[in-house]
C-alpha cells in the first residue's frame, strides 16, 4: 500500500506531545489486530467525521467513498479505535496487512466472528476510557475492509455481495474505496441498509486547516487562498505540513509552484500514470473550461461518445463532480480544483497553440448559445482580441460587469489594447461604468462628455432611446447621475418608465437595470414603496441571471428603503443575505465587504449593539475615499460612524466624522452628501444639548432655525427636509417651546404616515411625546410613548429611543409609574428596564445600585424581602430602617407595579423575576 504524504510526515516527523488524546503506536502492535494503522500522538484528530460516522454506524453498510488523498484509512483507523474503546468489536483487513487472501470471503467472515471472542475480554477493560462519547449497543461488531478497490473485480463484487447479505444484525461492514463496487445499491438504499460517507465528509474543514497549521502562523489571507486551491484536500496539506516543518516559507505564488510539484507527482503516481493516453488526452482537454456539459465535452474533445467518456471517469472517481441541472434537465461537470491545475500543467507541455486551440473551440461553442461573458472570456485566452472586442460589443460589456463583477470586467477590458477600444463604443461606455464603480466619479464624467461630443449620442431633457447603444449611453449616463449625486428629472423618469414598458421581458439585463434606476428615481423622490418594488423586482430577475453580483446589490438596496421604512429586521435578513450571496467575492474586491459592513452596522445600531456596530463600521473612513459609493452607502457610512463616535467618545469626535464627509462631498461633486453630513451634524448636536452649536451648523446652510419654514426650501430633497424639521422641533423642546413644537411635529407625522416613512414617522411620535410631557400634558405624552413603544419593539429598535436621552428617561420613568408595570407583558417590561439600564449608563459615575431601570436599590430589597413572606416590622428589622421608610417605599413599589395590595406586589415580582439574583436579574 502506498504511502499518502499525510501518513509519511505521521511516520517521519517529531511528534509534538499531548496533542491528541489517544496512545501513540510506537511499534505495529495494536489492541485490535496487526492490520490496524499506526496513528501516533500529532495525527489530527477529526471530531466532526467521526461523530458522523458514528451516526450513520446504525446501517449495516458504510461505503466510505472518495478519490485519492481523502484520508480514508487514517480516518478510519481513528474511528475503529474508537469504536474499540466504545466496546464495540473491531475486525481490520485490507490487501497487504492480513493473512489471508481477501477474495476468499467466507473465510474472511470466519476470521471475523472468530475474532469477537478475543475482542470481548478487551472491551469489558476498556469500555469505560471513551465515556464521553455516545454509548453504542452491546455485541456490535464491525468488520473494515480497506482500500477494497485494489482487489475489485466481477468476481469479489459478488462474494462481497454475499457477504453484505449474510452480515447479522449487530454486524456492520466498513468499506472504503476509491471507486464504487459493482453490487446492487439501489434495494441496499432503499431498504436504508447503506450509506456513503464521500469527499464533503472527508475534506478538511477550515477549523481543521487552522488546527493542522496553527503553529506555523499563517494569515488569514493566505489560509483563505489555500482553501480555494485546495478545497479541503487532505494530501495537499500533508504535502504543505511537509515544507512548513523543513522551513518557514510565506504562501506566495513560488512557493505554492514548489508545492504543487509534489501533488503533481503524487496524482501522476497515484491515478494519471494508470490512465490510458485516450483518458489522458480526453482528461486534458476538458481542463480550459470552468464546467461543462457532455455537448461541450463533445466539442472540445471531438469523441462521439463524450457522455460514455464522462460517466466512466465519474465512476471511477477521477476528481469530477456531476450536478444536475433541474431548470435545464442536463448535467453539468466540473474538476476539482487541484485537478484541474494539474491538467493545466500537463496541457502546456503541448504547447500554446493547442491551449488557443481549445479556448477558441469553447469561445465557439458559448458564442452559438448566447453565453457571451464565457465566449469572450475564451475569445481573449485564444488570444483572438478582435472577436473578443465585438463578442463584448454585441452583449454590452456593462451588462457582463453586471453579471460577474468588476474585476471580471476589468480583467475582458484589459485584454483589448486602447487603439482598438475606439472602435466599439459599448465598450467605451464600459470603461465609463468602471470609472464610476472605482469612484473616479469626475474621470468617469470627462470620458462621458468627451464621448458626447465625438457625436454617438446625443442627450437632452427630451431624448429618445431607439437602439441598444443608445440605451447603454442613457443607462450609463443615469448611473452617473446617481453616483455623482445629480438630481434625476421628471422627463428622465418617463424614459424609465417607457423604456420598461418596450423591454422584451426575455431581456433580463435591460430589466434589471432600469428597474434599479427606477429604484433610484422612487428613492429620491420619497416613494419607498415604489422604491422597495423596483428593488424586489430587480432581485428575482438577478437570480434568473445568476448575476450574483449585482444580486448583493439588489439585496443592499432593498435593505436600505426597509431601513427608511423602520422595518429593520427584513432589512437585516437582506444584508445577511447579501453578504451570502457575495462572500466569494468579497476577497477578490474587498470593496463589496465594506459597503455591507457600512449597512449592517447602521442595523446593529438601530438594535443598539455597539459594539458590533463599532466592529462592522471599524475602517471604512481609511478607504471610503478610494472606492466607489453612491450617495446612499456614503450617507449611511458616515452617519453610523458619527453616531458611534458620539456615543462612545462624544460629540465633538462625531463632527471630525461628518468635516470628512464634506471633503468626500466636495471632492466627489456631491452636494448632497455634504447637506446630509451638516444637517446630521445639527441633529447630534441638538441631541447633545448643544443649542449654540446646532444654531451654528444650521447658519452654515443659511438657514436660522427659529424663523425660517424648512417645510417651504424647494432646495431641499423630502430626506433633507424631514430631517431639519424634526431637529428644529427638538430644539423647540430643549428651549422651554415645547407647545410650539407639537403642531409642528404634528405635520410630519400626518406626511410620514401618508408616504410610509416609517423611520421618520417613529422619530416624530417620539418627539412629539417628549414635547408634550415637557408642555406639562403628562397623560397623553405616555399614551403617546406606550403607543410608539410597542412598534420599535417589534423591530427590535432602541437606538430611535435612547439617543433622546435624560428627557426620554424621564418619560419612560413617568410611563412606568403611571401605568404600572402589571398593565404590561413580561417582553415588555424587559424592553422597558433595557432602555433605562442603557439610558442610566450615560452617566459613568453612577453606583451599581444607581442603575436600576426602574426601581431603586434600596426598593428591590425591601421586595425580595416581600416575597419571603415578611411583615412591615421584620423588613425594617432585617434593613435596619424605619418602618415609616419601609411604607414609604411600599407605596412607590405598588405605583411602579400598578397594583394595590401586598399579596399582587409578590405574584408580580415573582412574575417578572425581579429578585432573582440582582446580579442578572431582567430588571436590574
């Protein structure tokens, strides 16, 4: 039996002490017989495949299936030793390391039964060693057969058939192979008598990785470019463990080059070399594409019986996946991923020419099936640049970028030379769209005027979309309209509408885009639910493209009009869901990974989770000026940051944050961004108490808060305007005008409501109760906060409700009392004492016993005391108070409660858990 590379290192290389917890084999003697592998004290312990191979050990056979260099002996020998201390009977064989020929089963059966007996004496001394594990049935027995594809054939599949048949109840078969045995599988299935355990349970996981390679101090980065070589291979890694033990080396492109030697002469040795020069050849000409079907294998290889060709490979487990293909009703096939490097290899042994050769047949190919993104990417390998150009002419570059991302479209932009570019227009408007999506926003807008003048296209209020050129120039030109933060027309909004309507609906691109532009268009114009529908349109039709790249873009935009709408739990669903849809590419253009950042960590603070807010916005202000960013990723970015900042070290840091936001703005020609960033700047700053400052900030826009109607600036855009309203009435409030401030905060609830900006219509509720209590109309400011209380409760939202600060706590306080806490669900009253826990900590001087949200110290006390059943006289006894005092606090505790009598003080208390242990008590 040949030696992996893995098990090689075990038998060569000093061990490290106490890193499994299993008895080093220092010689070939085993507890279960000599056949067993030795498994020394370094070899990686691999909990999550033995924990499910002792789910599946209740069927009577396990195949154990893979190509070569999973570990399957070694992951065996693990699991039978195992078993063994479990007191379960263990019996090894394979080819080389018994006594015995294998195709003689029934003796091997024989020896197997034979052999229980000797294992009983053992198990009943060593049952007990793996107690930790699941306890397993007495009398099991399991019977391995190892590396059986050695010694298949016709003749000891049907033995090995016979034997599978004539197993006892409370005997089990491991097999392990390479390539499946001919036996009927289908009846075994069925009857649940069999399962495979294949490649996916056998691959590395990437804690595994981590573990293997932990004392070699490898980067993130790097174990992430291991794992998509490699995807979990274990040989490959024993191979890498190898070179790390010998010396320190970085994962660079050389030192991965070195690395694959090695696997290359441990896969030629292995499988390649076996292989007939038909298979080979066949083998290596499939290499040059991503995946492929049988008619594609058809064209690349030129054999007839392609499909015949694949499913051979495919049994005898040559590296190749097969996926079917539901909407299609095909099958797919694809290498993995050091397969195909290696076949890479072997093909520029035949030269450059035959690899062009092939990429132009595959070029072919997608070109005749309409797959332009794959026939121009192979056009450009074949070093055809002129067909690649007009492949990318005809479909549009932009709509490739839109489908497979920016660096896929850098990467077909980069292989045509600048003086054939001239030629193909849409591939000038690409290069605009890449601009812009690399935030070189006024670069992107000097090309597009240049390209205006040179007479393509022309442009105005009134211009008409006849071909599929002027289309991709009007498209372009709203793109950078929206990332140069231009306002968008009526007349340009009729366009979208017009052109929608004429779309073919079988052009998925066309649709896509225009419905995110007609996004865009609602957006701004404060039609979120029109917004939203573009958006969820937008997303359907990314996922019939399998655009995965402009598909997390639909989910950001989405989640950012469910955050205007105060719908923040959908909203964070769509971010998660985005960054799902990304997380491949988010190492290839980390770009992606901030702008998702930027939105969770607006949702997180919603759900006033600092810190991870902290943690997700931490960085983006270092790069924000080197990326691309419309005016909603920037708005959103900047505002979290300073929000964050003025929680954590004040307002002054917050303002730093929003000056920044002006360069940006200033540097971008967005003039949006910068009013959004002063008129934030006003907002924290009246939050903070900061009149003088607010009144400066809102001069700085020519505005004077105290006589001028914001309701009435046509300059403002609907966000702009709400935004300042609802600053000027908090600043109506905080200086003793708090009556002017409702009719006024009344206006924009009615609009809000009318529009469906939720987020808006909860800040104005909120105002408005805080400026009737401060009005002294004490009984609607509560009916008011309890009403608008339970709706951010359904979002999870309470960053809306402490940024208010002291005046909301004293609200919440009022509401408490007053309504009495026996009026209200359990969720409720926790919600309630969460707030005013987060609102008593802004005073960082405050005493433990200070921060209870809703009753005193001395309070909670003299309840747990309550609910031990003592009197007036015993509570003042064991407090060593008054009993004057402890009526005194009686009488607030019943008030807080809402109840009356002592007997429904305890039941509540004892309810909502109050004084169970102050330190994690819900209310405390």
């Amino acid at each position: 039996m040949k030696d992996t590379p893995h098990r090689h290192e075990e038998r060569t290389a000093s061990k490290p002490k106490n890193v499994v917890a299993i008895p080093q084999a220092a010689t070939s003697t085993n507890p279960l017989n000599t056949g067993l592998p030795l498994i020394y004290a370094d070899t990686l312990p691999r909990s999550d495949i033995l924990d499910h191979l002792d789910d599946v050990f209740r069927h009577k056979l396990i195949l154990i299936e893979s190509p070569v260099g999973y570990g399957k002996t070694l992951t065996l020998a693990q699991w039978a030793l195992r078993l063994h201390r479990c007191g379960v009977a263990v019996f090894w064989a394979d080819r080389e390391q018994t006594d015995f020929e294998i195709s003689d089963f029934s003796r091997l059966l024989h020896s197997f039964r034979a052999n229980q007996n000797k294992q009983s004496a053992i198990n009943s001394d060593n049952n007990s060693e793996d107690s930790h594990h699941r306890p397993f049935p007495v009398g099991e027995r399991l019977l391995v057969i190892d590396e059986y594809h050695l010694v298949s054939s016709k003749r000891t599949d049907a033995q090995l058939s016979r034997l599978i048949d004539n197993l006892q109840i409370h005997e089990h078969l491991a097999l392990a192979v390479r390539s499946r045995p001919k036996i009927s599988w289908a009846k075994r299935f069925a009857a649940g008598d069999a399962v495979i355990v294949g490649a996916d349970h056998l691959k590395f996981t990437s804690g595994e990785v981590r573990e293997l390679l932990g004392n070699h101090s490898l980067t993130d980065k790097e174990l992430s470019n291991l794992d998509k070589l490699f995807a979990g291979w274990p040989a490959a890694y024993g191979f890498l463990l190898a070179r790390l033990r010998k010396s320190a080396i970085e994962i660079t492109d050389a030192s991965l080059t070195a690395l694959f030697q090695d696997v290359e002469s441990y896969l030629c040795e292995e499988i390649y070399d076996e292989l007939s020069a038909e298979q080979q050849q066949f083998l290596m000409q499939l290499c040059v594409v991503t995946d492929f079907s049988a008619d594609l294998a058809h064209c690349l290889t030129g054999r007839d019986n392609a499909s015949n060709g694949l499913r051979e490979l495919i049994d005898r487990n040559l590296f190749l996946s097969e996926v079917r293909r539901e909407t299609e009703q095909s099958y797919t096939y694809q290498f993995h991923p050091v397969f195909k490097k290696f076949l890479l290899r072997r093909l520029q042994r035949q030269g450059e020419a035959r690899i062009k050769e092939l990429h132009q047949l595959a070029a072919e190919w997608y070109a005749k099936r309409n797959d332009t993104a794959n026939a121009a990417y192979h056009s450009a390998h074949a070093s055809d640049i002129e067909s690649a150009a007009n492949i990318i002419e005809t479909a549009g570059a932009m709509r490739i970028g839109i489908r497979e991302g920016i660096p896929r479209l850098k990467h077909y932009l980069n292989q045509i030379p600048t003086d054939i570019v001239h030629n193909f227009p849409r591939i000038e408007l690409a290069n605009v769209y890449y601009l812009m999506k690399n935030g070189k926003i006024q670069e992107a807008l000097d090309r597009l005027e240049i390209y205006r003048e040179q007479g393509a296209a022309a442009q105005n209020a009134a211009w008409t979309v006849e071909s599929e050129l002027d289309q991709d120039f009007w498209i372009i030109d709203r793109f950078v309209d929206i990332f140069s933060d231009r306002p968008l027309e009526e007349a340009e909004h009729a366009n979208i509408e017009k052109l929608l309507h004429n779309t073919p609906s079988s052009d998925l691109f066309s649709l896509c885009f225009l419905n995110i532009l007609r996004y865009f268009y609602s957006l701004r114009g404060g039609h979120l639910d029109d917004a939203k529908r573009a958006a969820e349109k937008s997303q359907l039709w990314c996922e019939d493209l399998r655009a995965h790249y402009w598909s997390f873009y639909t989910d950001l935009h989405l989640g950012n009009v469910l955050l205007l709408q105060a719908q923040t739990k959908k909203a964070r669903m769509c971010f998660e869901n985005a960054a799902r849809t990304a997380a491949d590419m988010f190492p290839l253009e980390p770009a992606l990974q901030i702008q998702y950042r930027a939105f969770m960590a607006a949702t997180l603070l919603e759900a006033n989770e600092l810190e991870a807010a902290d943690d997700h916005a931490r960085g983006l202000l270092n790069v924000i000026d080197m990326m691309e960013g419309w005016f909603d990723f920037l708005a959103v970015g900047f505002t979290t940051v300073a929000a964050v900042r003025a929680e954590q070290d004040g307002l002054f840091p917050a303002l730093t944050v929003l000056k920044q936001a002006h360069r940006v703005a200033d540097k971008r020609h967005m003039p949006r961004l910068k009013i959004m960033a002063i008129l934030t700047a006003a907002d924290l700053c009246s939050l903070h108490n900061n009149i003088t400052q607010a009144t400066l900030v809102f001069r700085s826009l020519d505005i004077d808060w105290e006589r001028d109607d914001v309701s009435a600036l046509e300059s403002f855009t609907w966000r702009e305007r709400i935004t300042a309203q609802l600053t000027q009435a908090r600043m109506l409030t905080r200086t003793q005008r708090a009556a002017s401030a409702v009719p006024y905060l009344d206006k924009i609830i009615l609009e809000s409501d009318q529009r469906g900006w939720g987020e808006f219509l909860l800040k104005a509720r909120i105002l408005k109760a805080l400026a009737l209590e401060a009005a002294g109309k004490k009984d609607i400011a509560i009916a008011h906060i309890v009403a608008t209380i339970d709706n951010c409760m359904q979002q999870g939202l309470k960053r809306i409700l402490l940024e208010e600060g002291e005046p909301m706590r004293r609200l919440l306080r009022i509401a408490v009392r007053e309504c009495g806490l026996s009026a209200m669900h359990t969720d409720k009253v926790t919600y309630i004492s969460e707030l005013l826990l987060a609102l008593n900590r802004v005073d960082k001087t405050q005493t433990e016993a200070e921060l209870s949200p809703i009753f005193t110290g001395r309070e909670l006390e003299i309840l747990e005391e309550l609910t031990k059943g003592n009197s007036n006289k015993q509570i003042a006894r064991n407090l060593d108070i008054e009993g004057n005092t402890v009526k005194f606090h009686l009488h607030n505790i019943y008030e807080k409660l809402g109840v009356n009598r002592r007997e429904l003080a305890i039941a509540l208390a004892q309810k909502l858990s109050l004084v169970k242990n102050q330190q994690e008590r819900p209310l405390a």
